[in-house]
C-alpha cells in the first residue's frame, strides 16, 4: 500500500488528472471499438476482463519485484503498461478478426475459436520469449528487471486472455 | 522477318532490379557497422544515450502557504512537459525553517541542461513599468539606465492583465525576421490598455521580468490604429523562443524562490550496444520464425512474407533514423524493433483483422503520445511509426515476392 500512496502523494495534480484521462480514454476507446466491430456482448464483456486483468498483473507484478527483489520501480518501468496494452491488443483484434471472418454464419464455433486463439497466443509467446531473452542477455541491473518484467507479463497476457475465451466462450455465440 | 518485341517483361525486370537494388542499400545503410558505407553521407545512429542527464534540485520556497508550494510545483511540472522533459519528479520536502518550504526536483532528460534549467529557476513575474520623471536615459555616465528596474515606477498592469503572450517572428526595423512576443490582452482590457499606453506617446517604457528590465518605446500613432505590443526576444535559437513561451504562458508562480542545492544523479539510461543487440534481435527472430516452420505453425509463403516484411520495415525505419540524423534512445529502439517484428508477424497471419488491429493501436498509441509523459510519449510516437512502416512493407514483400516468383 505505501508503494502506491508515495506514488499517488508525489504526483502533480496535472500528473494525477492526465493519467486518469489517459487511462479512462484508452479503456473507452478499445471497448467500444470491439464493441461497435463485433456487436457482441461476449466480446465486449471479454475484453473488459482481459484490460483490467492485464492491468492488475502489470501493478502486481511491480509490488512483487518492490516487495520482493526490494527493486526501485523507476520511471522506465512507465513502458511495461504500453508494451503488455500492445500485446493484449494484437492478441484481442485476432479473436475479433476471426469473428469478423465467420460474421456470416449464424454460429460461431468455438472451438474453432478457442484453437485459432491458441494458435495466436503461441505465436506471441514463440516471439516475445527469445526476442526479449536476447535483450536481457546485453543489459544490466535495473535494466535487466525491466525487460524480465515485460517480458513475463507480456507473455502471461496472452495466457490469461486464452484461460478467459476458455471460460466465457463455453457455448456457442 | 518482323522481331516482336514485348516491353512489358523486360521493364518488370528492370523495376525488379531496381526494387532489390534499393532494398539492400536501405538494409546495408540500417546495418550496424556500416556507417563508413559513404564518404560523402554519415550513417551514423544518433543517440540520445549519452545526452542524457540527471539532476536534483531543491527549491526554497518563500511561503508556508500549502496552496502556494502546491502551485508551484503544478506550475514547474506544467512547465517541464511543455519542453518534453523526459522524467519529472517534484515533491514536497518538510522545512525546518518557519515561513519557508521546500520542494524536491529530480530531472532526467536528454535535452539542454541550460534550457531546461530555465525552466525551474526563474519566477518570470512580468510587469509594465514607467519611466521615472526625474531619470535620464541619455546620460553618458550611466548607459544602462534604461535597464534598471529601480528607475522605473510601478504600474497596476501586470501579467494578470494579459491572457496569452504569444512568441513569433516578425520583421524587425532593419528588415531581418527576429522573434518577437506578442502581449495578448483581456478583450475587456484592451481599450484601458491603449489608453494607459496614449499618455506616453514617444516615451519609454519597460517591461520588468523578474527584475530585469526591457526596455519599449510606445508608438506615437499608438491610439490610431489596431495596436500591437511587441517586445523583441533577445534569441535566435529557436528552442530557447520555446522556453520563454513556456515561461510567459505556463502561470504565475505565486511565491519567490531560489535553488538552494544542486546534485548530479547518475545518469537513469543505461547505453546499450547497439551492434550487439542487433545481431542478437537478428538470431532471435530468425529463431522464432525457423520453430513456426518445424512445427508447422504457419506457410512457408506466409512466413517468407511476414519475414521479408520486418527485414523491410526495421531497415526502413533504421535508415530513416540514420540518414536523417533524429536522435533515439537505443533501449527505445529494440523495443520498437521488438514490437515491429511481432506485429508484422501478427498482422501477415491474421489478414482478416489487420485494418481493425492496426487502427486501435494507433488511436491507443496517439493518445499514449499526446497525454503520457516522456518516455512514455516517446516510445508510442516510435511505435506509431513503426507500425505505419509495417503495414506498408506487408505489401511491398507481397508485390515483390510474386514478382519474383513470375520471372
């Protein structure tokens, strides 16, 4: 909890006012895209889960090196949200693509679902694993936090959203 | 005997040459050690690794008044993300001193130390002032007269009068653009403004910022037409024309202060090899697309593709970079060379979503760019880019590859 009161406490207003925007822009925006291309509950209801889980392993996952590894979450830290939101949403759109794809058929099959998004999620995990491995192997401490950081929740993401299609995706749509 | 000639192949041929000429140019100038490619043209990667600076300051505060250590330090952060300083931190520091406060600045940035510096060490309370009756401008013995404030007598106009004070280039007396700035008042202020000004036709006035006077000498045909108060800006450079706007326009801070304390910090940005890392992203992503094939994961056509594709998209964006000497932070660019591999990937596999996926991370990246801070602003500026480069190499390799493949 202190973590987050000195963070909250040595913020600007300006600071505290543009974060709210920023986040509150970036949650509406994504939601409603999804929603206005898919038209479906499910989906929207999926990806608002999807955004806060990512959102809440990405500040865990700082308490846990702070708490942990007693490790400084200096301001280069502010790029692992970005680089995991990015994540999230390549592997999000690629469930919407495969909606949009079977948008004439009555039913949506969900295996087929659940298979075209396993397939996506291993493909993420086959390239941010050794392209962040290889980053870590040219930097040091604090740096090399960072990237092990970014790199393990960038990949858990895409895990947790596949775990997430498993279990609100149960019957067809 | 009649020779048909068909020209239709022959200039394919030669696009495609010219195509595979341009393409390994844009990958040898992209490449790392490669920079002594030209006498005539420098390739080297600036970066901003080494520019980068750090600092701690700590400011006395003339107040105990919370509200007014509050808004100065909303005033100096204001001011910091104007000029895109990349990290900011201010914060309250408890004073042992009664009537004092103190507050807290960690910078780290690679811009101009003495720029940004300006930023956190001036008030910039503005005033007009008039010329003392019993003072004379024009005595031999004391020339800078004219630039002292204790020769000048207060008035009621000051920065609460004008709403905006607005710095550009206009043409000066001997017929060179300087910079000027354009003191912008209240609608209902300006007939008083005018007036107050009519009663010192031909006199000189000055504009005391902080105590250092600038001297202006009010038109004679000051109430005849549509009127503008213009103080010359003594600079040529253009960002220190950024840092006064940012200085006049950014609020009043409400109390004095000095800079008690200055401490260099080591520098936050750690420098990475920028060949090694190259060569390790290369082995890396060759890895990752040589698995997919083994495990059957994708088409070997989609693959070559999706390859060629981030070949063209980080070359491209590298070349540009180098050839157009923009400063980056190497840490920056692997993560955006990360990102454009996985979305080049990502956006050659799942055709069907790439118009929706490449148009919400977009619209999340600008409003990353225009609202985050920094870095943060920074590195979605980067990605932006180098996710418009990727959509576009998408199709130069499809076009290119199936010309290939019809000779």
């Amino acid at each position: 909890m202190e973590i987050f009161l000195n963070v909250w406490n040595n913020w600007s207003l300006y600071q505290k006012v543009t974060i709210a925007i920023l986040l509150t822009l970036l949650f509406l925006t994504i939601v409603l895209s999804v929603k206005f291309v898919t038209k479906s509950k499910q989906y929207t209801i999926f990806t608002i889960i999807s955004l806060i889980m990512s959102a809440i392993l990405t500040i865990v996952s700082f308490v846990f090196v702070n708490v942990v590894f007693n490790t400084t979450i200096t301001y280069m830290y502010m790029l692992t949200p970005i680089i995991v939101l990015i994540i999230n949403l390549f592997n999000i759109s690629s469930s919407v693509g495969f909606y949009i794809k079977n948008k004439k058929q009555k039913k949506l099959d969900i295996d087929e679902l659940k298979k075209e998004f396993l397939i996506d999620t291993v493909h993420l995990t086959v390239f941010l694993i050794p392209l962040f491995s290889v980053f870590c192997i040219f930097v040091t401490e604090p740096l090399l936090t960072f990237i092990l950081l970014t790199m393990l929740v960038s990949t858990a993401v895409p895990w947790i959203n596949y775990s997430l299609i498993y279990w609100l995706f149960h019957k067809n749509v | 005997m009649k020779i048909k000639f068909n020209a239709k192949p022959l200039l394919s041929y030669i696009s495609l040459a010219i195509a595979s000429a341009i393409l390994v140019a844009v990958i040898l100038i992209a490449l790392p050690l490669t920079e002594k490619i030209s006498d005539g043209i420098n390739f080297n990667l600036v970066t901003k690794d080494s520019s980068f600076w750090s600092k701690e300051y700590i400011l006395t505060l003339q107040t105990s008044d919370e509200k007014q250590v509050r808004d100065t330090r909303e005033i100096l952060y204001r001011r910091l993300r104007s000029f895109s300083v990349e990290r900011v931190s201010i914060y309250t520091l408890p004073s042992e001193e009664e009537g004092l406060s103190k507050l807290k600045v960690i910078i780290s940035s690679a811009k101009d130390q003495a720029l940004v510096e300006e930023l956190i060490k001036n008030r910039f309370q503005y005033k007009i002032m008039t010329k003392k009756a019993d003072v004379n401008f024009e005595d031999s013995e004391d020339q800078y007269a004219y630039m002292m404030e204790e020769n000048y007598d207060p008035t009621d106009w000051d920065y609460q009068d004008f709403r905006n004070i607005y710095i550009t280039k206009l043409k000066s007396n001997n017929g060179t653009y300087s910079y000027f700035a354009l003191y912008k008042l209240w609608p209902n202020k300006e007939k008083e403004f005018v007036n107050f000004l009519s009663q010192y036709k031909g006199d000189i006035i000055g504009v005391s910022i902080d105590g250092y006077i600038s001297p202006y000498q009010v038109p004679e045909d000051v109430d005849q037409s549509a009127f503008l108060f213009a103080l010359p800006v003594y600079t040529e450079d253009e960002d220190e024309a950024e840092i006064i706007s940012i200085l006049y326009n950014s609020g009043n801070i409400p109390v004095e202060f000095i800079v008690q304390e200055e401490t260099d910090l080591p520098s936050p940005i750690e420098s990475i090899d920028y060949i090694k890392i190259s060569i390790a992203l290369i082995i890396a992503l060759v890895t990752a697309y040589i698995y997919i094939l083994i495990f059957k994961q994708s088409t070997p056509q989609k693959l070559l593709r999706s390859f060629l594709a981030t070949v063209i998209t980080i070359s491209l964006y590298i070349a540009i970079l180098k050839i157009q000497q923009i400063p980056v932070y190497t840490i920056l660019l692997t993560l955006e060379c990360i990102i454009a591999s996985i979305a080049t990937y990502m956006f050659e596999e799942n055709k069907e979503s790439r118009k929706f996926t490449l148009g919400i991370l977009l619209l999340s990246l600008l409003i990353i760019t225009f609202l985050g801070t920094g870095l943060m602003s920074e590195f979605a500026k980067g990605t932006i880019c180098i996710l418009l480069l990727s959509a576009l190499s998408l199709k130069i390799s499809k076009r290119y590859i199936n010309k290939v493949r019809k000779i």
